[in-house]
C-alpha cells in the first residue's frame, strides 16, 4: 500500500502504537491549571467525536497505565477510535510551543 501512495508522491511511515507513553503524552499536553502546567494541546469543539470520547476513557484493569481498549459496535457507534486517533497524532508530531491538534 506504501509503495501505491509513494507513487503519487505521499510518502507514509509507520505509525507510534506505543499506547502507555501516547497516553501519558496525551496526559502532559492537556495540562495541569492546578499545578500551574498550562496546556500545550488544543481541541476544537468541532472535534465532537473525540469530545464525546475522552471523558468516556476509562483505565484497563489489567494494566493500569494503559486506558481500556473500547471496540465500536457492529454499527460503528462507540468505541474509542477517534482517542486512538488522537494518540497517534501526539505520537507523530515531536512537542514545540503553540502545537495545536483538533
């Protein structure tokens, strides 16, 4: 599939599926207001999917670090693709000031 799109000169690279460190990432970028830590990732309210999603994320039971995988459902509702989403992003772009994701 890489070479097709390598083709037309779109270039694809494997992405981050380390789900501990994405999530922790996550973590850092939203901030602390309490402690001082100001966020460094923004989230446009256009983005309802994955609003909709994270304050649903809940962690795994068996590995605490790690947030419980959530499959959509035969109809595609639910789920917690669009987090994933999300994880890859961090995971792909390196932090600097002003980072913006939505």
């Amino acid at each position: 599939m890489a070479k097709q799109y390598a083709r037309h000169g779109i270039h694809l690279r494997a992405a981050n599926t380390e789900r501990v460190s994405g999530w922790a990432e996550i973590l850092s970028r939203l901030g602390d207001v309490d402690r001082g830590t100001m966020p460094r990732l923004f989230i446009h309210q256009r983005c309802q999917r994955l609003l909709a999603t994270l304050p649903d994320l809940q962690h795994d039971p068996n590995r605490p670090e790690d947030v419980l995988k959530v499959d959509a459902d035969e109809a595609g509702a639910g789920g917690d693709d669009a987090a994933d989403a999300l994880r890859y992003l961090v995971a792909s772009v390196p932090r600097r000031a002003g980072f913006m994701a939505g």
